[in-house]
C-alpha cells in the first residue's frame, strides 16, 4: 500500500455522542412558509414550484399583486399553525441510524427545552435522551460547560468523539470551545450523510 492509498483509508472515529442544535437544524420554519404559501398560490392563482424552485418562487412572489400576498399570508399563519412543527429533511432519517447504531443523542439549544419537548411529543419522536435549553441550569452557547456536563455524563474522555450538529457560527464555536467536532449544516442535513461516508461505524 502506498502512501495515497494509506490516507485513502483513513476514516473518522465513530462519535460517541450526537448534539443537535433545534431551531434552524431540525425544524426549519422557513420550509413552512415555503409549502404552505406554494399550496395557497396552487389554489388560487394556479401556478406551483417544486421544492427545489425557491428561488424562482421567491421571483414570482414579488411579482403578484399585494391583495393576493395579504389574502395568501393571512390564510397561510392558520395553516402553518395547524401543520405543527417543519422538520428538515433528513433529520428523522439520521436520528434513526444514529440510534441504531446505539449512539446517544442529545439536543442542546438556547430555547426553551420545555417548548422543544412538547414539540417532540407532538411528533412523537423518541430518539433524544436528553434535552438542554435555555432553561436548564447551563449557560448559553456557545459556553461548552453543557457538553462538558453531557460528557461526563456518558463518560466519553476524548471529546472530539462528540458530533455537534448545528446550522449557525455559533454552533460551530459552541463546537471549538468544547474541542468536539462542528458539523455546519447551513446548507442542508445531507452534509452529516457526507461525513458519515468517512466515518467508521463498525
């Protein structure tokens, strides 16, 4: 094996924890507004986008008269209050291979942890062992002292075995001062899935 092939090799170490940041990396308000708006104007106007013509969307929107945007955005607060929370794609997928591969996982937000759990009740989702917010006895991001906490707690000594997964600078400095390892998903969920192809899971 030469040395190209060697570093070829090379994969990160299985995290042993997993902290996600809530709002802007597992729900995405943005994609209510998004879906909500695009079915209204389907309605009434007749004219759709798909999902991946936001930006085309956003270009048509400024378009339409501003008695079509009020009747639009009136109706559209009613429905994104019924829908319940948006989550970003790819998250549920990734909270069940984390899990399955028996890692624990946490969330660590400066909003109240009370409104996520109900949040998470209502979606029936059971994957998080614990929850951190602004609420809790922790200082805010991006002080590290609650990952340092969660890292005693399940014992992890090395903690750049820690993933944290967040869509902010914030969340990325949250992740420096810790020494863990920041995944910055401003982008999109699908950046974890690309670092999970480096990574050794077995």
């Amino acid at each position: 094996m030469d040395k190209c092939d060697f570093y070829d090799k090379l994969l990160f170490m299985k995290p042993q924890l997993i902290l996600w940041d809530w709002l802007g990396t597992i729900e995405i308000p943005n994609n209510a507004k998004f879906y909500v708006r695009n079915k209204l104007m389907r309605k009434y106007l007749n004219v759709h986008f798909e999902a991946n013509q936001e930006e085309e969307f956003k270009k048509y929107w400024r378009q339409i008269s501003s008695a079509s945007q009020t009747a639009i955005n009136a109706q559209s607060i009613n429905e994104i209050e019924k829908s319940g929370p948006w989550i970003a794609p790819y998250a549920i997928a990734l909270m069940k291979y984390f899990k399955q591969h028996c890692i624990p996982q946490c969330v660590v937000s400066n909003g109240s942890s009370q409104e996520i759990i109900r949040k998470l009740q209502d979606m029936k989702l059971d994957y998080f062992d614990e929850i951190i917010g602004s609420d809790k006895q922790f200082r805010p991001k991006p002080n590290p002292n609650s990952v340092l906490h969660l890292a005693k707690k399940y014992k992890i000594i090395e903690t750049d075995r820690i993933w944290i997964i967040g869509d902010s600078d914030q969340d990325m400095e949250f992740a420096m001062h810790a020494r863990a390892k920041g995944i910055k998903v401003d982008g999109g969920l699908e950046t974890v899935w690309s670092v999970i192809k480096e990574t050794d899971f077995s």
